[in-house]
C-alpha cells in the first residue's frame, strides 16, 4: 500500500527455503519516471532489513529519503526481503507459527537458509548472475555470515554494501552493552534453562500493543517526552537534528517486528565472547551441528565479494569501535569504510538528508563497479 501510494510498481513473490518457510519477497522493479521498459538493464539490489523490524524500514520516508525508492528511481530492480518470523514472512510448509518449533532459529539459520534461498530467487527472477546485499544492522551480519560459511555464494553477489555494521557487538554502548555485559553475562544460566526447557518463542508481536500506549505517555506526561528521548539515545546514540520527529507514528507503526527469542540469545553470545560464531546449544547438538562441543567462529577471510561499510560515530547500537577493532581486522580483503558524521543506529534509515550522506554515494559506488 505504501509503495503503491507513491505511485511505484510492486510484485510480491514467495521464497521456499531448504528448510520449509516461506518468506516473503517485495520486489520494485523500476522507478516512476523510468516506466516498464523491459529492455533496459537495471541491476538487482537486494535490500536486507535489521532485527526487530522488516522490509518497510526502506520506505519510512516520503521517496527523496527513503533509500528503497532511491534505488528504483537511479535504475536499480529493488528487492526487500522478509526473514523469517518479520511481520511479512511468517509462513511454513508444515509449522505453524504458534508452534514452538518454528521459532528455533536465530542468525545462523537466517544466513545458512533465509540468505541463499532469497539471493537465488533474485537471480531467477532477473536472468542476472549477481546481485548487490545491501544489509542494515543484523542484514549487514547475515551478509557476512552467509559468505563466511556459504562460499560460494560469494560469486552471486556483486558487492556486500553494509550500512550500519554489525561486529560481535561486545563495543556497544549504552542499553545494549547493559543487556550483554550487565544481564546476559550474569543470567546465561537462566536463559540455558529456558531454552532446553521450554524450546523458543516469538518476541515482540505482543509489544506494539503495548508498546503504543507508552509512546502515547511519552507525549502526555510531564518530562515524558525527555525520558522517551533517553531510552532512544541510550539505545542508538543521540539522532541527528534532520530526524523527522513529526514522523515517528508512521515509524512505530512498523516496528517492532518478530523474531525469535533464540535470535536475540545468540547476538548476546556474540557480544559476550567478542566474536561472530555459531549459536551454543549445548555441549551435545554442538558436537552434532559443528564437530566439536563448543560452538565455532564465522570464518571472515572466506568472504572474497567487496565490502563496503557505512558507520557513524554517534552510533551506540553498531559502534566506531565494533567496526576498527573487529571488523576491519576480521575481513581479509580490501573494505572501503565510509563514516557518516553526526549519524546514530536510526539515523541511515530515517534522516530527511541520508540521501546526500548514504545513498546518493551507495549508488556512486555501484554506478563505478558496474
Ligand atoms: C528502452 O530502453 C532501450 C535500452 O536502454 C532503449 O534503446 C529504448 O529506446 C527504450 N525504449 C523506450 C520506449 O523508452
Ligand atoms: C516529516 O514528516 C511529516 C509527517 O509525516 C511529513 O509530512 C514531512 O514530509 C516529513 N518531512 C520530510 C522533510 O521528509
Ligand atoms: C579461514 O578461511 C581461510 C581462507 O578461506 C583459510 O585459509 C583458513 O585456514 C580458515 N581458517 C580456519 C580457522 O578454518
């Protein structure tokens, strides 16, 4: 409805991965003013959203500055996939989603099936040998993971473009290095028990609910609106001043979205041991899954496309640190690394001028290696 409003094209496609769920696959293949014509080469980019919300976090804004139509109107064949559990892709061959079983996945699962699966159907789709991944915050993880452990899908896609970068997560800051270094690190023997006790579960479908009236207090109560502004800077950084701050109700009508409660376990785990390895499950399924009875690194070096990253350094959730302390030693070739001065977490997504400061230049980088 969004992408129709703004006068752009829209197909929808289904994607079934090796493992039964069927995600859902939005596809703008050509801008407004470019009309349908099916002899022009347009190059696929496929857009990977972040945890906690799905594919409509590339058109929040009006198009100048939502980079989903940036990309259709600079002659991109745009594709916005849904993981597994997001609001659009919630369909299995044979689970159902109130089935515990459909909930136990987490990144692994995300870039060993979601990843191929979509990158494929792409390809299907265009007839191209390629496609760029540009990835936001657990998009730009899932990119690198599925390269690391899936080399040879490195040669389907032309460049990894992350914008907003996920390392381990141990250099967060704020709430998030709060939860790993001052929760998960005590209560991980609570969340094992949970986890072979009571299996996975859905995360946040019930929070908007919630979460509405909250907002709502934010804007009612006295000094709500500075606490309301806390939590989102201890959370992201602080926002940049072009934040459209009459916009959030479009914003919060769009997140949270799904995931599973394995999913934000294992980013934890991540955060915690400084590294980008495999979800411990226990010393069991560990030596069945990965050989061995402790879960084994992402091997980075195995990841040969081009790599460009996008980080700002007010970023508190993907941060400065977690780029040059991990990343950029982490991967073997060659990366370009843009900073993005003044942007927060949010900022890449939601700043009235991230067309100037992100995608305008993504589409530079492209328009050079193509
Ligand atoms: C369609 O694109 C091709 C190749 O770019 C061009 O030669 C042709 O003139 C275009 N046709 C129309 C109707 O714009
Ligand atoms: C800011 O948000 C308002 C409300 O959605 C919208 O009308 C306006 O166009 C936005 N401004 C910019 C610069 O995007
Ligand atoms: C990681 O991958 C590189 C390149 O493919 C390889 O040379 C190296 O041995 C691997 N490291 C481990 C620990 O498997």
């Amino acid at each position: 409805e969004m992408i129709r409003y703004w006068g752009y094209p829209i197909e929808t496609h289904d994607v079934i991965t090796a493992d039964g769920y069927i995600l859902n696959l939005f596809r703008i293949p050509h801008g407004r003013a470019s009309g349908a014509n099916s002899s022009c080469y347009r190059p696929a980019i496929l857009l990977v959203h972040g945890l906690g919300v799905s594919s409509p976090e590339w058109l929040m804004n009006p198009p100048e500055s939502s980079p989903a139509y940036i990309f259709a109107d600079t002659g991109f064949d745009v594709f916005l996939m849904n993981h597994r559990g997001s609001t659009y892709s919630k369909r299995h061959m044979t689970l159902m989603p109130w089935d515990n079983k459909y909930w136990q996945f987490t990144v692994d699962e995300l870039a060993k099936y979601d990843a191929p699966a979509v990158i494929d159907k792409v390809l299907a789709l265009t007839g191209q040998h390629a496609t760029y991944w540009v990835g936001n915050s657990q998009g730009t993880l899932t990119g690198f993971m599925a390269l690391a452990d899936t080399p040879a899908y490195n040669s389907k896609v032309k460049a990894l473009i992350q914008v907003g970068p996920v390392g381990s997560s141990y250099y967060s800051k704020g709430i998030f290095e709060f939860l790993i270094h001052g929760v998960y690190k005590y209560l991980k023997p609570i969340a094992d028990f949970y986890r072979v006790a009571f299996g996975a579960h859905e995360i946040s479908q019930g929070i908007p609910l919630l979460f509405r009236p909250l907002i709502k207090l934010c804007l009612i109560i006295p000094l709500g609106r500075e606490v309301c502004e806390s939590v989102v800077h201890l959370s992201f950084g602080p926002v940049a001043p072009t934040f459209n701050t009459s916009r959030v109700g479009v914003y919060l009508s769009h997140a949270p979205s799904g995931t599973s409660t394995w999913n934000i376990l294992h980013l934890a785990q991540n955060g915690l041991h400084r590294r980008v390895e495999h979800m411990d499950h226990n010393p069991l399924e560990n030596l069945q899954r990965y050989g061995q009875e402790t879960p084994t690194p992402y091997n980075y070096s195995n990841i040969v496309a081009p790599v460009y990253l996008f980080w700002g350094p007010n970023d508190w959730g993907t941060t400065q640190d977690d780029v040059e302390k991990y990343l950029l030693k982490e991967l073997r070739n060659e990366v370009g690394s843009f900073e993005v001065p003044g942007y927060n977490h949010l900022d890449f997504m939601l700043a009235t001028d991230n067309a100037d400061k992100v995608w305008n230049p993504i589409v530079e980088i492209v328009r050079n290696l193509e």
